[in-house]
C-alpha cells in the first residue's frame, strides 16, 4: 500500500484520460498535488491539455465509495466478496455461465483487464465479458483483422511531424486528443508546405489548422475514401508492384470501388462536396506519398464503421504508404486503456493476447483449465438486450456508467432495474449505473491504481500510485482475484501483485507464438518487480527471443517489411460497397443529431465533474443548431428546447452556431442524471450497430426541437445540500469546491416557498420580493453567516456569479443588500471564459485586442491566453478575427 506522501513528493504516472498517453508527474505541495507533463515521456514530451493540467484538482474523497454495500447497506469485504462469489455461482449452476455477464472499460488497467478476462472467459466458461471500448474503436479493431489479420496499428506520433499530409477524419483532434494535435501544430508551424485536410460535416475547432476542410454530408465517408480509390486507379497512381507483392483480393476491391464510384463527380454528389474541393483534396492525394490518415470515432461509430475503416486501409495499401515513415493509417482511441484492453481479450469475440476462439485450445493450456469459453459472447448492445430479456441473471459493470454511455440508454436503465443482481465496482459513490446496484464494491482510483495501460500507437506505461488507498477502497485486479478464489478457483488467480499479473499477460503473448501473431511482449514477461517498477515506456511487439533491455522503445512502426499476420503473409483486401446511414431525417424528424466530447469534459465527468476550471469553458448541456434551423423552430440563442427523438428527449439550452451544418445539430455526451436533469443524449440514440463490429451509430439520429415554455428560471448558490426538483422541471448542476452553482426552470409557477424547500437544511433566511415583476432573491443563513443565495425571476438574471462564490467563501462577506444584488458595487468582467488553463475571459481578450495586440502571440503575452495547453487557439483566433480592424488578409493571419 502506497504511504502518504510528503510535502516536496513527486511521481511519474499517466494520464486517465484519452488516448494519447500522456505522461503526468504529479508534485506534493502545501495546498494538495499539482500535475505538470512528463518531459521524458514520448507521447507528450511534457505537454499537458487541460484535462490533465487539472488532475491534481479532481482529487479528494469528496463523493468517493470508500466500503461495500449490499442493497444499501455497509458491509464488510469478507461478506461482499462471498456475497457476489456466491450469486456468480448460484447462477452458473442454475441458469448456465451464459447467465453471466461483465461489463468493463477502458478506464481499468491492463491487469485489471487481464484477471476480469481470464475469471470471465477461462473459469466460468462463457464469453460474455464486454467493454465500453466496444463504443469507440471496435470497428478499426474488426477493420485491422479482417486486412492485417491482427488488431496492430501500423504508425505513431511521430509519423504525423514526417508526413507532407495529414489527414484527419471522423476526430476533432483540437479538442480530443489536445497533445497530439499540438505536436502536429508544431509539425506545420516548422514545415508550412506540410497540408493538413480535415474531412468532418462540424467546422470543429481543428478546422483551425486545415488547409482544406471537407464537410461531407454526415456518415459519406465511405463514399469519400472508396471514390478516391477509384480515382488513383483511373489517374495510374497505384502502387502496382506493393499490391501485386504484399496483398491479395485487390483487383476485386478495386471493382467494387469503380462500380460504387465510377467518376469523380459521382463522388462529389454523394458527398455533397463541390466538384473542385473533392479535385483538389484528391490531387493532394496524389502528391503526397507521406501521407497519414487519422481516423477515430466519426468513421468508427457507424453502421458501416467496418467499411469505412477498410476504405482507408485500402487507399494507403494501394499506393503502398503503409509500414513507411510519415505513412499511415491511423486509428486514434479515445480512453486511456481502450488498446490495453484489446491485447488482454476484453471485447466478447476475442480471446486473450489478441488470439481468436480457433486458439481456445491453446490459451487453456496456458491458463491451466478445461471450463474455457468456446465461442464469443454478447457485445455491448446485445448484452444489455440479453439483461432486459432476462437472459442474463447477474451482471458485473466495472469503471463505467452504461445508463449513460449506452444506445438506447433508457432501456438500459430498465434492463438493469429488472436484473436479479447488478454489481458495481466504482470509486465514485453517485452514478446513473451505480444508483441501479444491489452491490457496490470500492475500486481504488486513479492516483491509487497500480499497473500498465498502452496508449493509440501500441505503447505500455506505467500507472503509478501516489496516494494511499482510502477507506476501504482496493485495486479491481485484487476484487476479482478475491471472487475468484472464492468460486473455488484459488490455483489460477494467485496474484499478489500487479507485477505478477503483467508477468503472466506478457508470457501469454508469447506462447506459441514464433511470430505469427502481432502482439507479442514476451520480453517483458521475466521483469522483476523492481524492473516493473521502473518500467520505461515502450511500444510493442517485443518479442522475448532475445533479452529485454531495460530502457528499450520497442517497435516503432509496424509492416515495414510487408509481412502481414495473415496466414499467407499478405494484407487481405476486402471489396467495400458504401451506403448511406440508415438513419435519416424526415418531415417528422428533420434534424440529424451527432454526438461528441468537449474541450474540457470526458466521459461522464465523474472525474472533471469534479473540478471547477474544467467547467468555465462549457458549465451546462446544450444543443449548437445553425441559426436557421433555430428560426425555423421559434427558439432563441440561449432558451431552453426540448430535443426529441423516436427514443426519448433531452431538455438543454440551445446554443445558435453557424459551425454547424443547416439540418445537423451536436449534442456533448458528458451529461448525466448526476449533473443535470435530461441531459443524456444517448437516450435518444437508436442501438443501429455494424453487423460486423457491434459498434453502435451514435454520428446520425434524426430528432426534432421544441421551445421549453419556461415560466420562470432560477440561480441557485450554496454550500447547503439541495434537493432536485422532478422531472417536469429542468435543472443543472455545477460543482465548485464546496459550493454548488444550480441552473433551474419550469413551466409551472412556484413561489418562494417551492425554492426554500429544495434547500431543507436552511431555516433562516433573508427575502427580497418583486412580486409584480416576478422576481424574487433570498439569502440562506447558517449560524449567522451567508451559506445561500438564489434569484428566480421569469427569464435567467445576469449575476456575478464568481463574485458570489467568492463572497459566500470569505471569512467576511458582503453586506446582505449587495449580496442579494448578485455583484459587487464596481464593475467585473462576467464574460465568458475562453483560455481554461489560466481562467482568461472573452471582454479581457477583447480588450487587449483593442488596445494594440493583433496576433496570438500578442494575445498570449499580455493575458497568457492560449499559452497553456493550446486548445483554446482556435476560439482565440476567431475572436482575433471578429474584433481587430484589418483587411480580410491581415485577418486571416492571426
């Protein structure tokens, strides 16, 4: 167990959040750890986003599970763990281990990952262990295999600073994956001829760096990458000797592309692309054999995300800029773990170490066991199908919050209320999920775990603990361990440590290998537990042929040789035939409704949830509808509308954006029952899936908007609990520290007394009333001192809420008039925040701009905006443009 840490400490871990794989050191400090980018580390080079900058501000036991619970009762471990060994068994013997099913994530550990994996599909002997990843990256993975013949992404970060192209497709990169984006920001900045194009329906705010922005009619990407096959064949751009000598089944792909796209224009109009942006991006094509291809969840989370992942694999096959450096197709994930995951077997139809169910024989010999799973499982879609059919009698959700990531989110809900055993294991004590689980276990957190995770270019780092465990809180690997020696499995799960776990993953990688599977780290698997401790980061394979040396980087690039992991040797080309999504808009539903991630947020915020900086960017759901779409559907920039689909609805502000494409809107995921009242936009998402990869479509779902007649709306400040009102009102949550910032609206009048309710542990309280106007102010006393403030009136009132915070904080507070005022007798900027990292807002921009600093340079020495993490460089760009005076040229040079 790792010791507290003293003042001064410092430890070299990794970041939780995307992909990327950051690495973080954290520093002990008076006021609690602060994060700074890792130098050394080769993902990041010492940048930080965001995000990470703000690790050490989303610690704390604040809304931590620190002990089990059975049915909402505090027990101890002995009587959990038998608990939850006992219904897994109960279950197999009754209903068979097909009643069985665990549901993990990206967010665990590789070892985590390894012993959920082996307990799942080694000893209880059904496949049915899946993970969010499933949502994020399975069509690549599916992709990889079915071309390849192993799940191994060919290229690197550093490939994006070599190239002459990139291109970036189905990612907003900018705000994402922020380091890598930076690193190809400082790639153009030292190599201007380099092009980057970015092919995304959102003008996103990586459209910043394009030289070419394509935005396609959603879900055409097919379309785009098999046309510009079709293209290199007619325009004798193929590489013919590289397809004749490293591939097979090409001639039959290349005739399903000229059939599909038969012409340039054709192309175009299924893209509803102008003829002469598609001429110019193809010519680029052409010109550029360095090329990379960036792809993420706009290709992956599709119903042809298969397809589409194998169009681009096709155009980097046929002019042979694969395995070569500055060429790639890339697929980006989006969590921390999401690839470490992969390597362990935690989707359904996988085994461990990337082996199919033909290698089950072989992996149980290695685990020692005749219960193996035979055939794969249920993916994530089908799983919880198979919970609300009552197929699935116990099921095990680790580190993820399905309730809210999910398709269909709402009939997740209800198949879960319906399971005769949910289990939970989570470090938090207040999720959508955990509120559904009759036993909740206390993960340990990160800045507690201890293992590996492998980050979007197949490199392992090291997680390091720095903070002891709480309460009763313990690493996953150890729960699982636990439930598995008392299911009568003790001999197969003998871990001690995280090492030895790693150990076992590694040598599994190897066995029987002789280098016909990608995934090989066998080198790794005698590190000692000093050697693991120390373990520097490194990409594999690493084959254990020879001796692991400490401080080796591993495999950079894969397929340098031409030598694929299919059986022949060659990269099998499949035919892809493009369609349109299945979901479309009608006169009924007219809006298509895409989904994705913010600047600031990930996931489900039960970690940046936490952190108040991380929440001034964006501090409330919303919906960006192109002007005319807002028009058309009576709502004004800023009300409240009622977002409908088929499924279910969301009630958000509407943010007016004319980055959006007329007909589309966007939606973040990150909201939650936790944070705001109907907010979860995968409630409106159909479960519409690739047949191959099970992963869902979350791009395109047709809705509708309708104004929320809101009769009065509310602001609500306090370090007092507060009660939610019901669902026929709206309400939003932002948390600051000790204090709770709420947004509330309803259709429906109420009074003072409705407002003093929701805040029952107040009883003293100061009013002001405008009962003609409909206005009203209180103040909440405890023990003399100002604990609350609120103001509710028929539309939101303009208030400093910094300000407020600020004075319900002080050791002596402002008088109660000014208080009940809502700002301070002299003027505050209250401008939106633009730069996160140092809290920078829009009028001192504005001001700076005015007042001689025309360039973000200029910008960035006089507020330091936008020297931080970078992200905020576009948005800063665009105020640049909107208020300095200038020709259009001058302007566009900022």
């Amino acid at each position: 167990m790792t010791a507290i840490p003293v003042l001064g400490a410092q430890r070299d871990t990794t970041c939780p959040y995307c992909g990327v794989g950051c690495g973080v050191s954290m520093h002990r400090e008076e006021d609690g750890w602060r994060a700074t980018g890792l130098a050394q580390h080769p993902a990041n080079f010492g940048r930080l986003c965001v995000k990470g900058s703000a690790l050490g501000e989303t610690l704390g036991l604040q809304e931590r599970l620190l002990s089990p619970e059975i049915d909402g009762c505090r027990v101890d471990w002995d009587r959990a763990l038998d608990t939850v060994a006992a219904r897994l068994r109960e279950a197999m013997q009754t209903h068979g281990p097909e009643s069985v099913a665990f549901y993990v994530s990206g967010q665990l550990l590789t070892e985590d990952y390894y012993v959920a994996n082996k307990l799942m599909k080694g000893f209880i002997g059904a496949a049915n262990i899946d993970t969010n990843s499933r949502l994020c990256m399975s069509s690549a993975v599916a992709a990889h295999k079915k071309i390849f013949g192993a799940d191994a992404v060919p290229g690197c970060y550093q490939d994006l600073a070599l190239a002459d192209l990139v291109i970036l497709t189905g990612s907003n990169m900018a705000w994402t994956h922020p380091v890598v984006y930076q690193r190809l920001v400082a790639a153009k900045q030292a190599r201007p001829a380099m092009k980057v194009v970015v092919i995304d329906p959102r003008e996103t705010a990586t459209c910043d760096l394009a030289d070419l922005h394509l935005p396609l009619a959603a879900g055409t990407d097919g379309f785009l990458f098999t046309g510009l096959l079709a293209w290199c064949a007619r325009q004798g751009l193929l590489d013919q000797a590289y397809i004749d000598a490293h591939t097979r089944g090409f001639a039959e792909c290349l005739a399903a592309a000229a059939q599909a796209c038969p012409d340039l224009a054709s192309t175009a109009q299924q893209c509803g692309l102008p003829l002469e942006t598609l001429r110019t991006f193809f010519a680029w094509f052409a010109e550029s054999p360095r090329t990379v291809t960036v792809f993420s969840q706009g290709i992956n989370q599709s119903d042809t995300g298969v397809d589409k992942a194998c169009a681009i694999i096709h155009c980097h096959l046929a002019t042979g800029r694969i395995g070569k450096p500055g060429a790639a197709p890339f697929s980006i994930t989006g969590q921390p773990n999401a690839m470490g995951g992969r390597e362990v077997g935690g989707l359904a139809n996988q085994l461990a170490a990337h082996m199919g169910f033909e290698a089950c024989a072989r992996v149980a010999r290695f685990w020692r066991t005749d219960r193996i799973a035979r055939s794969p499982g249920f993916k994530a879609v089908d799983l919880f199908r198979a919970v609300g059919e009552g197929r699935i009698k116990v099921v095990w959700i680790m580190a993820t919050n399905p309730v809210v990531s999910m398709p269909e989110a709402d009939l997740v809900r209800a198949a879960l209320a319906h399971c005769p055993t949910v289990i939970v294991s989570d470090c938090v004590a207040d999720t959508d999920t955990l509120r559904l689980a009759h036993i909740r276990l206390p993960a340990a957190a990160w800045g507690e775990k201890d293992g590996t995770v492998t980050n979007s270019e197949r490199r392992i780092s090291r997680q390091r603990p720095f903070l002891p465990l709480p309460g009763e809180a313990r690493p996953d690997w150890w729960i699982i361990s636990e439930v598995a020696r008392r299911m009568g499995f003790e001999a197969a799960f003998p871990y001690q440590s995280p090492a030895q776990i790693f150990r076992e993953h590694a040598a599994l990688s190897g066995y029987e290998n002789d280098g016909r599977r990608a995934f090989d780290i066998s080198a790794l698997a005698q590190l000692t537990d000093q050697q693991y401790e120390q373990l520097l980061p490194v990409q594999w394979p690493l084959s254990g042929k020879g001796p692991f040396r400490p401080g080796a980087s591993g495999t950079e690039r894969l397929f340098a040789d031409g030598h694929f992991f299919s059986p022949d040797g060659r990269a099998h080309c499949t035919p892809v035939t493009p369609r349109r999504p299945m979901a479309r808009t009608t006169a009924e539903w007219p809006l298509l409704l895409n989904s994705g991630r913010l600047r600031d947020q990930w996931h489900t915020m039960t970690r940046t949830g936490r952190a108040a900086r991380l929440l001034s960017h964006v501090s409330e759901p919303y919906i960006a509808v192109h002007p005319a779409d807002l028009a058309t559907a009576g709502v004004d920039d800023g009300e409240l509308v009622q977002v409908e689909s088929p499924l279910g609805q969301c009630l958000v502000a509407a943010r007016a954006s004319n980055e959006q494409t007329p007909g589309e809107v966007f939606m973040p995921i990150h909201w939650n029952d936790c944070f705001a009242s109907a907010a979860r936009v995968d409630a409106l998402v159909a479960a519409i899936c690739d047949e191959e990869s099970g992963q869902p479509a979350f791009k395109q779902t047709p809705v509708r908007l309708q104004r929320y007649a809101a009769r009065w709306q509310a602001r609500v400040i306090t370090a007092e609990p507060v009660q939610t009102p019901d669902s026929q009102y709206y309400w939003c949550r932002v948390p600051d520290g000790a204090l709770v910032r709420w947004r509330m609206a309803g259709s429906r009048a109420v009074t003072l007394d409705w407002l003093k309710a929701r805040c029952p542990t107040i009883t003293d309280w100061a009013e002001m009333v405008d009962a003609a106007r409909g206005h009203f102010r209180l103040l909440g006393y405890r023990h003399g001192r100002p604990v609350c403030f609120a103001a509710l009136a028929p539309s939101l009132v303009t208030l400093d809420e910094d300000w407020l915070v600020q004075q319900l904080r002080a050791s002596a507070p402002a008088d109660a008039l000014q208080l009940m005022a809502g700002q301070p007798g002299g003027a505050r900027d209250t401008s939106p925040v633009v730069c996160s990292c140092h809290q920078v807002r829009e009028a001192a921009l504005e001001d700076a701009v005015r007042n001689g600093c025309h360039d973000v340079a200029a910008l960035g020495q006089c507020t330091r905006a936008g020297t931080g993490c970078g992200s905020c460089l576009p948005e800063i760009k665009t105020l640049l443009a909107r208020v300095r005076t200038g020709t259009p040229e001058e302007i566009a040079q900022c």
